[in-house]
C-alpha cells in the first residue's frame, strides 16, 4: 500500500525485495564482480522495501553491505521500510548496530485483523473470483481462521475450488470438512 501510494503520487523511485532475494543478489554480484551495480541498485532508490529482515540473521557481509545502504538512504533522507516477524531486538544473529538503527525509526506491531475486517476481505476476495458463497460459509472462514490473511484467502480459495471442481453448493458442514485440516 505505502509503495502504490508513492508510485501513484510522485515520480519517486521505488524498490521492493526480500532479504533472500538480496542476499542472492549480493552473492550474485560478488561473483560476477558487479558490485557497484549492486550498490547503486539499493543505494540510489527513494523508497526501499526490505521484506522479511529477520533473514538477514547470521548472515555477517550481508549485514555488512546493508549497513551502509541503510546509512546511506539514511543520510540521504530516503525511506526504508523493513518487515519481520518479530522486533528487531529479538532477532538473535542481528548485528546490534543494525538493531539500533532498525530501532530509530517507527516501528509498528502488526495485529491479525477483527472479524468484521476478515469478513471484508472474504467479500472483497470473492469479488475478484467473481464468485458467491453463502454469508454464514464467509463468517465460518472468518470465525475459525484468525492467523493470517494467507490462511484466510487459502481457505476461501479451497471452498471456491471444491465448489467450481465438485459443481455442488457448499454446505457448512462441507466447508468444516474441507477445511478439517486447516481448522
């Protein structure tokens, strides 16, 4: 959401990986000596999305060459938005410098979303599928998968398949045996 606002409002350049996804990169670049390229990659964008930084864990020249892209966007006002799946300082294998700069920043907690908000998304997700279950096999879904939108639009996706695949009508205790594993 932040990097489409940013694209649809300014002509601000924007990059988004994974921390896998770099580190490959990194290795790449070392040993295809092309690590300038590398650098100017990170380094000369407005906006960097770095997902899943916990993987940079244990990882020490990884660590290294993200420390000074950091300072760098960092000095040169840019935005760095970075996500885990935990806070910073419990990510054991972390440089602590890393943690104190990663901690300089807003750092936000991520709630799983309420029942309405699931809901919506079930709505919204069955929309885009151009499909229409039965509100009481939404708010079932909605009920029993509280963890994470993945699993939510997994299981939406389970009920819409076995009900395209099968040409039945689910039934709750269809959908309950479908989603058994899930549940």
């Amino acid at each position: 959401a932040i990097g489409h606002h940013v694209l649809g409002t300014s002509r601000s350049q924007v990059c988004y990986i994974s921390s896998e996804a770099m580190m490959n990169e990194y290795i790449d670049s070392l040993q295809n000596r092309t690590l300038v390229q590398f650098r100017k990659k990170y380094r000369n964008t407005d906006l960097l999305f770095i997902d899943d930084i916990h993987f940079l864990a244990n990882k020490e020249r990884l660590q290294e060459e993200f420390f000074h892209t950091f300072n760098t966007l960092f000095d040169a006002r840019k935005q760095i938005v970075m996500t885990s799946d935990r806070p910073a300082s419990e990510i054991t294998g972390l440089e602590r410098r890393l943690v104190s700069r990663f901690e300089w920043g807003l750092v936000t907690e991520l709630q799983p979303p309420d029942l309405e908000t699931r809901i919506a998304i079930l709505r919204n997700k069955q929309d885009q599928a151009n499909v229409k279950l039965a509100d009481e096999l939404l708010l079932f879904i909605a009920q029993n998968i509280r963890s994470n939108i993945r699993s939510l639009e997994g299981a939406l996706v389970r009920a819409i398949s076995f009900a395209s695949l099968t040409n039945h009508d689910l039934t709750l205790d269809s959908l309950r045996h479908l989603l058994r594993d899930t549940l």
